[in-house]
C-alpha cells in the first residue's frame, strides 16, 4: 500500500534520539557479506547508453556485459551477490542459481535497454531496465524468488510494479522466500542482523524530526533497539512525494536497507520506496 500525504515537523519527543551521529560515516562502511562490489577501475568514459545490443556474459544475476562492451547493472532489484573475485567472500544462498536463470533469459540474446533514472553507476556501469523479447527481466526474476528490490533516490522508476511481483513470489515461497536467510525480520531481531541487506517489519512506537532529521523508534529505548532514520536532505524527497512520515507511528510498516550499528540496529532510509506501508 503507497503511504501518502503531506510532511510536517515535530520537537523532540519521550523516546527519540536528541542528536545521533550523521550517516556520512556509511559511506566507508563496506557492509558484512559484500554490500559494494568490491575493488573497480573507473573506465576513462562512460559507455554509452544504447537502446537495444547483444548480452555476451552474465556476470550474476543482476549485472550483465553487452557487446557494446558495457557493463549492465539492472536497476531495481538485488539478486543474491557471488564473490566474483573477492577475497573472503561467502556466496550468498541461491546466488549461482540466479546467475543461471539470467543466462537462461539473456545470454546471447539481444536484449532492449530503458533508462528512466541515472544512467551510470559510480563504477561507469550502465544502470537500466532490461528487456528480452517480451520478458521483463527484473520483473521475472522477481517472480521468480532469484531477487529481492532495491531501489535508490535517483533509480526508483517502476517501483510498485516491481515489489508486486516480489510479494507474488514470497507469498508462494518461490527461490530465496524458502530459505530462512532471506526472511522478513521483526525489529526485535534487526540486531542479530548488522552489516546485511535485509527487510524488516513493524510499527514504530515513536516517530519525530529532530534537528531536521526523521526517526522512526521501534522500540522503548532508542540507545539499543531498532530504529529508522532520515536525513535532511533526504527528507525533502518525501515531502516532494507527498509522504507524512509522522503519520508513521503505530503504523504497521516494512522498511528495507542495510543495517548498521548506530547505538541500537538501524536503517538509514534515503526515498520513500524504501518503506511500505501495510494494511492491518
């Protein structure tokens, strides 16, 4: 369900942060399990951001090489993270299973581009939704449990026709919803979770905006239980959008991100595509 309505401000309330360090220090944080991809040379130019070429080799199952000899990232979803090359990195369950269904849609075959957002990455990767034929490939590896969504502030077109079809495949328990691995988590257990990628459900007990920056508190003690926060700068997306994160209190909510240690377990949310609301 879309959250809607307009943004106000608040003062500080029981129970939420007075001042909590900025997220810049995220930045350099290389997130447990591979959050970045690793080590990267930045090509001298972007590759150009063709309409239609040739997929010659899948990478894993969300990032493609095209005969053009650009790299492809396909922007919305995230599929389970092989090493590819990093010392020290576990493959993540079901990650050689979504490369392989890539390959089965893909490889070989001439594949149509749309860029409805940033078109490079910070490694000079194209950033598009992929088309082969008449498959939609971020949509059907959604649906078929090889991916989970993943958005960012400037690369969130299509969103909503994207977790419909994540919610298809948890729902009939397809790929990665079988495994306990990739669970929703409740905020009790967001803890136990730091330096992953994960989606969490629950209803803040306090929301505010402090200082400018939003807080959503899941729990009676901000030093030590889950919560969500949102910058500033951030903030104005939401209000752009038309989303009153105030209204968020006691609303039951799924909020997705990686998870860091800043007192308690927490989620910094950057656009409103990262939470959802849910009905009761």
């Amino acid at each position: 369900m879309a959250i809607t309505a307009g943004i106000s401000s608040s003062t500080q309330s029981a129970g939420v942060a007075a001042s909590v360090p900025l997220f810049v220090v995220m930045l350099a944080i290389a997130p447990v399990g591979g959050g970045g991809a690793g080590a990267r040379t930045l090509p001298a130019k972007n590759p150009d951001a063709v309409a239609s070429a040739l997929v010659i080799r899948v990478v894993d199952g969300d990032t493609v090489m095209l005969d053009t000899g650009a790299e492809v990232r396909l922007t919305g979803i995230q599929a389970p993270k092989l090493p590819l090359g990093r010392a020290g990195f576990r493959p993540w369950p079901l990650a050689a299973e979504a490369k392989a269904a890539m390959e089965q849609m893909s490889l070989r075959r001439r594949v149509r581009l749309e860029y409805p957002g940033r078109r490079h990455d910070r490694w000079g990767r194209l950033l598009a939704h992929v088309h082969a034929g008449d498959t939609w490939l971020q949509r059907e590896m959604l649906l078929k449990g090889l991916a989970r969504v993943y958005t960012f502030p400037d690369n969130r077109a299509q969103a909503a026709d994207l977790y419909a079809a994540e919610r298809t495949a948890r729902a009939k328990r397809r790929g990665i919803w079988a495994l306990d691995w990739y669970r929703l988590l409740t905020a009790e257990e967001a803890g136990s979770r730091i330096g992953t990628f994960q989606i969490v459900e629950g209803a803040p007990k306090k929301v505010a905006i402090v200082r400018g920056r939003a807080y959503l508190n899941y729990g009676a003690d901000w030093k030590t239980d889950f919560t969500v926060s949102i910058a500033p700068r951030h903030l104005k997306l939401f209000r752009a959008s038309g989303v009153d994160i105030l209204s968020m209190q006691n609303q039951r909510l799924r909020v997705r991100g990686w998870i860091v240690r800043r007192n308690g377990a927490m989620i910094a949310v950057t656009h409103p595509e990262q939470i959802e609301k849910l009905t009761p």
